[in-house]
C-alpha cells in the first residue's frame, strides 16, 4: 500500500489517497496503534516512522503551516476478523487547526480470506478521500 504497488500478480495497484500528507521528509509517520505484534518496520518497502498521534498534534502546531501539510499520519483501524473472513483498514489522519482530536481525511479498506495458509485478497480494496 505505501508503493502503490499490486497486492496480488495480476491485481490493481492499491493506492491510498492522501498518502502525501502522512510524510515526514523521507519516511511516512505511523501510529504504532493496533500494528501486528513484531512487524517490523524496518523491512517495509518505505522508511516509517512509528509517530504517536500526539507528537503528530505536536508537529503541526510546530510547523504553522496547518494539518494538511505537517500533522498527518497513518493509522490501522482495528482488524476485524470473522471466521475465514479479515478487514482492514487504514486511514491517513490529521488534526484540524485547533483541534484535539485527529480526523481521517482518507481511508482505505481491504478484505481477504483464508485459502489454505495464506490470506488472499477477496475484493477490490476500497478507498475514500474527503
């Protein structure tokens, strides 16, 4: 998702709208909230740094140049598992001028199921921006 790249040989590539405003120089700010035990972020395909919403707050209130451009980050929605079934979904969010809390400005929602040991790609993901 952070490439733009196919989640499947053949598939479409799966872009994430907004992706721009989660940047941080060279890396991409990554809440640390409901990632899978272990990841490791080191070996994804772009550099991430693990950015707790508020130090996002913090770095927008820093820049004076609004949320759109220096308070954004990404964040895994809860997964949601049901059988054989998994969603999930990621959101890039951002704290408005002012404000306490951040709001998505643009998600992407993801469904696989189980096949074997492996979970395969169920649907087209769904993206959003507002």
């Amino acid at each position: 998702m952070l490439e733009g790249r196919p989640l499947e040989p053949g598939g479409a590539a799966v872009r994430l709208p907004d992706l721009q405003f989660a940047r941080k120089g060279e890396a991409i700010a990554l809440s640390p909230e409901n990632l899978a035990p272990g990841l490791d972020v080191h070996a994804l395909p772009r550099p991430v740094a693990l950015t707790a919403p508020e130090d996002a707050r913090e770095a927008e209130g820093e820049s004076g140049k609004g949320a759109a451009t220096a308070g954004g980050y990404l964040a895994f929605k809860v997964p949601l598992v049901e059988g054989d079934r998994l969603s999930l979904g990621l959101e890039v969010r951002a704290f408005p001028p002012g404000g306490d809390r951040s709001v998505p400005i643009s998600a992407l929602t993801l469904h696989f199921f189980r096949q074997d040991d492996a979970w395969r790609l169920d649907a087209p993901p769904a993206a959003l921006s507002s």
